[in-house]
C-alpha cells in the first residue's frame, strides 16, 4: 500500500518538477542569447561554440531570465550565508512579509467568521452586506493599496498594522463565502435534533452550527491565507517599504537585478505554498476529529 | 387508545380533524386529511402505510416539526409547541443523526448539555441509558466506529435520556438488515414494557408493526388519511415466535387487508 500511493504521488510530482526546471532552462537560453551575442559581437568574437553561448547565457548577471541554479545560489546565499539580522538577509525580508501577512490572515478570518455569522442570522444584513463585500473583491487591489496606507498614515497608523490591513481586505472575503456556507450546511435531521431539544439559538451555534462549518472554514482559510501573502507584498511595493519581499522586488526591479528579484519571488511563493500546507494539515486534522475523514 | 369523537382528557395525544397541505411549486399537496387519533398512556402505536400516505409527517405534526393546516393537536393537553419547548418527547430519526465529532457518550449527552443538567447528572444518565441499550463500554468511541445498528441504539439511548413519557420513531430501523432489526425489535418491546413509556412508531413493514404494537393504524395516500384502526390482542409479553401463530398471522392479514384497500388506484382505477 504504502510503495504504491509513493509511486502515485511522488513520481507526478517529480516528473513535473522536472518539467518545470527544464522548460525554466530552455527559457533562460532563448531569451538570453540576443543580449549574449551582442556581447560577442561587441567583443568581435565570432569564433564562439553552441556550448560557450549556451553557457555563457547562464551566467550573465543580470539576465533577462536568470537560470534556475543562479536563483537558487540566490536564494543559499541570503538565506544560508547572510545574518538574519543583515538587510541582505532573505530571511529577515521573509519575516518582515510573513509577519504582517499572518496579521493580516489572522484578522481576516475573524472578520470573515463575524461578517458570515452576521449574514446567516440577519436576512437584512445578508441582502445589504453581501453586495458590499462583493464590491469591496472587483477594485484592483493595487489601486487601493496606497490609498490605505496614505489614509492610515494620516490618522498615526504606521508600520505593520497598514500592511496587515491590506492583507485582510484580500482574506476576509474567501472566509464570508465559505462560512456563509459552512454555518448553514447543517443537516435537516441534525437541525430537528436541536429544534427537538428546544435548544437555543446559541446552543444551536455552538453545538451544531459552528463545528458542522469548520471543514469549509479550512478550505476558505486556504485560500485565504495564500492571497494574504499577496496582499502583503503588495502592500510593500506602492510605500517604498526598505524591508520585506516586496522591498526587495522593488529594488530589484529599480537596479535590473533580475536574480534578486526572481529569488525574492521564489521566497514568496514557497512560503505562501507553506502556509497553505499548514493550514491545510491542521484542517485534516480537524476534520479527521470531526469524523469527516471517515464519512464514506 | 379512544375514540376520538369524545377523547378523555387522560390521553398523551388527541388529534382532531388535523389537516395539512404543503405549497409546493407544483401547487397545494394535501398530506394529511381529516386525522382523528387519541393515543392513551403506555400505548404502542403504529403507523403504518406506503410511502407518501404521511406518516412520518404526522408524527412531525405530533413533535411540532410540521404545523397543521387546520384541526387541533393536544400533546399531554398541551400544543405541540408547549410540549417540545417542555421536552414531553423524545424523537428518533430514521438516520441515527449522531453528531459525527461527538463521541457515543457526548452524543447521548447533547440534549442534556442543552437542558443544562449537572455533569454528575449527564454521567449518570449515560451511563444508565447506554447500558440499557447494550452499549456499556462504547462510551469513548465515535459514531464511525459503530456499525449501523449500534448507531440506531445509541440514537435511541439519546431520546431516552431525556426522560421522556413519549417517544416518537420515525422508521428508526427501515435501514437496517433483518436480523438487526428483529434483535432491536425484542429490545424495544422489553424496554417499553419495562418503562410503560407511550410510543408512537413510524413503519413500512407489516410483522413489525404488528409484532410491536398495542394499536396499528394503517394510512392510505393521496390525500394521507387514517383508513382502519387496529387493536392486538396479543400479550404484551411476546417473543419473536409470536410470528409463527394463528393470531399474529390474522392481525397481519388484516393490516395488508387494509393497506391494499388504502390503496385507491389499485380499486378504483
């Protein structure tokens, strides 16, 4: 059992890791080679082999698409080799990002479950909130952001809480959706016990209504805590933040250190693929306690 | 059981005239029509009939899971509504509906969480309704852990908890294989001979109804309406074996008898 769901999950991945890191490689050299046989040119070296081009367009640097293993040294290097304290550090632009986007997730979600338990026992709020919060999903995030930050700065605001609060804005709305459903997906037999027992409406919450929801509170908090990440980034970019990854995209992208820019983006994205599994497990774990792994 | 016509005031449930029609998309369906029922303390009351003659609607008229469209309903002289908000019954569901991140003992306590009874009281009455059906030592696992007859029983050990003098079945063995079915059957017999609790019992299978209960009441569909009543003379002590004889078999012929009639378009039509 155990070698045959290995070789069901593992070797897709790998295969189409592969893939992934090969096609990266294929890129790197279509798109470096005007730039190198300029050089060349400039150089008057005409006399170059297919190898010399293809391995000189894997270590310029500053690429128009650098190689997967220069990102990787990158990445080893501000990570591994630098101290978390230095501003050079990925880690410390990583923990900068992380913090405010957890903030921001965190605050989200309470949000999310206040405005959905709203929703659910008010019709009137559901029929004047829901459009709002819908609304509040269609303007570019991007647009908004500096707005945010420009009003909370004017009132004192300044630091994590304005980032954290973009984060929110992104979170809370996948949570709204799925809690909506969640608290109202009880069972009809589960829903005439508790109308049997004459239970209160908050009994009827905490008993039934909130633990009935959390697998669809898990699966909205996934995507929720992915795109605080994004917001968090965001957030970095239109403040000329000095720290976080967003700092450090825009620096990047200011001095056309491409590298740094593309391991400034790996960063982001394996810790946002990190949260979701985090936050994932935990929801197989509820689950798994609900008794909702074993439904079949 | 009584008359209804001039029903005494002892009864546990009096029905009169109860009608009631659901608004569909399709347009007004009638599910019950003109029901006259008066259920006396310690009756085992079937209801019995084809699928769509309202039987399980009526007994969610009687636990106030439905509202008549016109007729009164007396639950232990109160309204439906007086008597769920005083817990006068405990309701089984055709599906266990056991809350499935509950254990077995949590799940038999959950009405008594929301009665707010003691913990040294909740322990008690696990321990004392688990036990009686056959449950002791199963208090720690969860639902899925127990076959399909288990979860029935402790859904039953859960209605019971509650202390009720009225329990209300909704066909609470229609899942379960025959064997099971039969063993819970003795069971339920004993257990309502033991208690002298007032039944109401929803079903589609004739030997069960006949082989439980006190009084049948057989249903006909289209409109739901009460086509005969049945009195058993059985004994109130009898055993699976009671099936074999001449007495079982008569009551059964005429509850088919009268399920056949019931049916109006195989006469009629």
């Amino acid at each position: 059992m155990k070698t045959h769901t290995l070789r069901e999950s593992f070797v897709p991945v790998v295969v189409v890791l592969c893939a992934i890191v090969l096609l990266w490689y294929a890129a790197t050299v279509f798109l470096n080679i005007p730039w190198q046989r300029d050089v060349y040119e400039r150089a008057n070296n005409t006399d170059y082999s297919v190898v010399e081009m293809v391995s000189a367009t894997m270590s310029q640097e500053r690429p128009v698409m650098p190689a997967p293993h220069q990102v990787a040294q990158e990445v080893y290097k501000t990570t591994v080799e630098k101290k978390i304290t230095s501003k050079r550090s990925l880690i410390f632009h990583s923990g900068v990002t992380l913090s405010s986007a957890l903030l921001g997730f965190l605050l989200g979600t309470l949000l999310g479950i206040l405005l959905a338990v709203l929703i659910v026992y008010n019709r009137a709020l559901n029929k004047s909130l829901m459009p709002w919060i819908i609304t509040s999903q269609t303007i570019p995030i991007l647009a908004v952001a500096p707005m945010i930050i420009v009003v909370l700065n004017a009132v004192g605001i300044q630091g994590l809480l304005p980032k954290a609060f973009i984060s929110m804005y992104l979170s809370f709305f996948p949570v709204v959706v799925g809690m909506v459903k969640g608290l109202t997906s009880a069972d009809s037999s589960h829903t005439d016990l508790m109308h049997t027992y004459n239970a209160s409406a908050a009994q009827t919450f905490w008993k039934l209504r909130l633990p009935t929801s959390l697998p669809y509170l898990f699966t909205s908090m996934k995507v929720a805590v992915a795109i605080a990440m994004v917001g968090a980034i965001v957030a970095e970019l239109p403040t000329g933040a000095v720290a976080g990854l967003g700092a450090r995209l825009l620096a990047g992208s200011y001095y056309g250190q491409t590298i740094q820019i593309w391991s400034a983006l790996v960063m982001a994205s394996l810790l946002a693929a990190l949260l979701v599994m985090c936050v994932g497990l935990i929801g197989k774990l509820v689950n798994r306690r609900m008794g909702l792994a074993h439904h079949a | 059981m009584s008359n209804t016509e001039n029903s005494s005031t002892s009864n546990v449930i009096d029905i009169e005239n109860l009608s009631l029609t659901f608004q569909t998309g399709d347009g007004a369906v009638e599910a019950l029509s003109d029901i006259n029922l008066g259920i006396e303390q310690g009756d085992f009351v079937s209801l019995i009939g084809p699928s769509g003659c309202g039987k399980t609607t009526l007994l969610r008229v009687i636990a106030d899971l439905e509202h008549a469209t016109s007729g009164a309903v007396k639950v232990n002289n109160m309204t439906p509504e007086q008597a769920r908000r005083e817990r006068a019954y405990g309701y089984v569901f055709q599906a266990a509906a056991l809350y499935p991140w509950r254990t077995i003992a949590k799940n038999v306590a959950l009405p008594l969480e929301i009665m707010g009874l003691s913990a040294a009281e909740r322990r008690e009455r696990i321990e004392r309704n688990l036990a009686l059906v056959d449950l002791a030592g199963f208090e720690k696992k969860y639902p899925w852990q127990l076959s399909g007859g288990m979860q029935q029983r402790a859904s039953i050990a859960r209605a019971l908890a509650v202390e009720p003098d009225l329990l209300l079945m909704d066909e609470p063995f229609g899942a379960l294989d025959e064997i099971v079915r039969d063993h819970l059957n003795e069971q339920l017999l004993a257990l309502w001979a033991k208690t002298n609790k007032t039944v109401v019992f929803v079903t589609h299978s004739i030997p069960e109804a006949v082989y439980l209960s006190s009084h049948i009441v057989v249903m006909s569909p289209r409109p739901g309406r009460i086509h005969d009543i049945i009195k058993s003379d059985l004994p109130p002590d009898r055993n699976l074996d009671i099936r074999e004889t001449p007495e079982f078999m008569k009551l059964a012929n005429r509850v088919r008898d009268g399920l056949r009639a019931g049916h109006s378009y195989d006469v009629n039509q």
